[in-house]
C-alpha cells in the first residue's frame, strides 16, 4: 500500500480507502465511475489521459457547465489528470512507475490492449504483486474480443431492449447507460473484495469485468423466468409481469404509478378509491387472478382515477400505506430527495476551495458520517507536474 499523495485541500479526516492508489487508464463511462466511487471513499485516483485530447466524454457535449462537459464531471470528481502518451517510450516508463506505485488499476483498452503496451496484468504483477487489476470489456476476452464494448449495443444484444418499451411498440434502451453504470459498481464490488483478500494473502488479483454479464446478471427474475421456466420476457411497457397493479395508471391530468406488492396493499387501493368490493370480488381477490385478469382490473382502476389529479391521488395513497407516486422529472426527483432530508448533491470545489458547481453525492450515507471528498473533476493535464515529479522520486 502506498501513502503517497498529494493532500486534497477539500477533505479533513479519515476515510475508507485513505492510502490506496488507484491508476485509472479507464474513459467513456463504466471504468471511470467506478474509480471515482474509490475516490469519493478516500482513494487517490490518477487519471491518465491522452495529451491534447483526453477522455472521449470531454468532448460529449452539450450540455456544458462553466467548466467543461457535463457527462465529464458526472464521473470524474476527486481525481488528479496526468497527461502520459503511451506510445512514446518515455511516457510509458511513467505509467509504469504508475503501476508499480498503485493498489488498483483499472483499465478498458480492448483485450491485449494494454499487454501490447506493456502494461497488462501479467507483466506488471511481477512488479507488484499486490496489485488489484480491472480490466473492463464489452464482451470478455475470447469469443467477444473483437466486439465494441457499447452500452447501446449491450442493451440490444443482452436482452435488455427487449422487455423495455410499450408491448405494441419497438424495443427500447433505458434513458440512462444503465449497463455501463452496473457495470461500474459491479467494478467497484469485486475491487473492494480484491483489496480485502488481499490484506490476508498479499496478493493482488486480475478482475475481468464485462458489460453483457453485468447486464445479465442484472436481468434478476427476467432471466430466472427463461432459465427456470423457459419463459422468453417480452415487453409491457410499465406494467409488471407477476404483480397487478404494478404499473402506471392514468388520473384525471396525467398518469400515477401505483405499486401494490401485496393483496392487503390492493385492498386499501381499493377502499380509497371507493371501490371496497373490488377486493373480494374473484378475479381481483389474490395477486393471481389480477395477473389473470389484468386488463378488466386496469379498465376499472383507470375510470376512478379519472375523477382527481395524480396528485391528490398520490396523497391519499400513500396516507393509506399504497405505494404510489406521480412520474417527475429529475429536476423534481432530486427537490424531493432533497426535501426527504436525504441530501442528494454535493458542491464540488477547485484546489483553491471556490465552489463550480453541485453533483449527485455518492448514495451510502456513513455512522459516523464520513468527510465529503468535493475536489471537481480535473481540467486535463491539471496535475501533470505534481505527479510527474511524484513518479520521478526514487
């Protein structure tokens, strides 16, 4: 482990991953997101990037804050840019010393990538032998190595698009890069595990992640319906395909999404909108016959909405103790995180403490609280001299 670093002026007191280096050779999205959760936890992340360009989302724009592409600084805070060309002899020497210095590397070349520039796992390890090694690809390292690693095409290829979207219309991808993201934390999981094994054995390890497994092992009971029941999931748009109602639910001015997990849960729906019997009535009276006779249900349910807004659906709802909740947009979601005390954002900050702008917090709230690391997302080369001379020590 090694302690060495610049100190970060806008954090005081310990974290979790206080000592641990991480050389993050990731761009676009999965790798550095997960290397920013690292940093958010106390890591020094070290963020090499191409001289004169940078990581490809630089440029991914608009939108762009004062400081630079909002899809940037959505997962690049708390890191130190050093601007190393590996193709030239002398730059790769550095990201070397890089490596030798590091807990952590992660990387998303693709597969032999990084072993053409002498930086793959196998070389380095011999150097470094704790070193925890992430290598993130699109399709593995075999049969898919020569496929690109896109979040849209995983999206398709995996299955995904296929249950998403209305069951009349095309398939649809999710409105954020859901696969990159879990595979981001699926990174991060399987690092915290190496560093931990690594305390007891002093060995490092070669972590293979790839954006289809971590899709598919996001497919939960989806892909369970097809391996235990051979059941193929095709889409319905927002309704559910073991629970009613478990959808959205059109009001009087716009639509509700109304969750009722269990038979008690339908039966206060049921009372609150005045339709008491619908709880005992056969077809509606366990969650199975409401599968069975899900369109009646939705035909019934929808004309008593239809009296009052989502709103004031909302609210008597929820008092009721049904899940309910109108569709917001993610303005409205973050003032409502905000007025559920549940501090959502973080004010992020340059090197001379002057704030630029606010970010999404990392999610886990700490007891006892953890101090919040708000250095902003580096401009590139920022820290070129700083961690030039670091790695020429020794």
């Amino acid at each position: 482990m090694n302690t060495t670093g610049s100190p970060d002026p806008t954090t005081s007191g310990k974290l979790p991953l206080d000592g641990i280096v991480v050389a993050d050779f990731s761009r676009v999205l999965a790798g550095p997101l997960a290397t920013m959760t690292l940093a958010d936890l106390g890591a020094r992340v070290i963020k090499v990037e191409r001289p004169g360009a940078g990581d490809d989302t630089r440029t991914w724009g608009p939108p762009y804050s004062a400081t630079g592409a909002t899809y940037f600084e959505s997962v690049n805070r708390n890191k130190e840019s050093v601007c190393l060309d590996l193709t030239d002899d002398g730059d790769r020497v550095l990201a070397r010393k890089l490596a030798a210095r590091a807990d952590v590397l992660v990387e998303n070349f693709k597969p032999g990538g990084m072993d053409k520039l002498g930086l793959g796992y196998e070389e380095l390890s011999r150097e470094n032998p704790g070193l925890v090694y992430a290598s993130i690809t699109g399709f593995g390292s075999s049969g898919g190595a020569d496929l690109l690693g896109y979040d849209f095409i995983v999206q398709a290829l995996g299955g995904l698009m296929s249950i998403t979207g209305e069951a009349d219309g095309g398939p649809m991808k999710a409105g954020v890069a859901l696969v990159d993201v879990l595979t981001a934390k699926d990174t991060t999981i399987g690092v915290l595990a190496a560093l931990n094994a690594r305390a007891a054995t002093g060995r490092g390890a070669h972590l293979e992640l790839n954006l289809l497994s971590s899709l598919q092992g996001a497919l939960a009971n989806q892909a369970q319906a097809y391996l235990g029941a051979g059941k193929v999931p095709g889409r319905m748009g927002n309704g559910h395909p073991s629970i009613v109602p478990y959808q959205l639910l059109q009001c009087e001015d716009g639509p509700l999404a109304v969750a009722c997990g269990n038979d008690g849960q339908f039966r206060k729906l049921a009372a609150v909108i005045g339709s008491p019997g619908l709880a005992d009535d056969e077809r509606f009276a366990t969650n199975s016959a409401r599968v069975a006779h899900r369109e009646e249900l939705v035909t019934i349910l929808e004309a008593a909405l239809a009296t009052a807004g989502a709103q004031i659906w909302q609210d008597k709802l929820n008092s009721a103790g049904v899940p309910a909740g109108h569709v917001a947009g993610i303005d409205d979601g973050l003032q409502f995180a905000e007025s559920l005390g549940l501090n959502p954002t973080i004010e992020v900050h340059t090197p001379d403490g002057t704030p630029v702008g606010r970010q999404v917090r990392h999610p886990a709230t700490w007891t006892p609280p953890l101090p919040p690391r708000t250095a902003a997302p580096p401009q590139l080369g920022e820290h070129d001299d700083a961690v030039r001379a670091w790695l020429a020590e020794n």
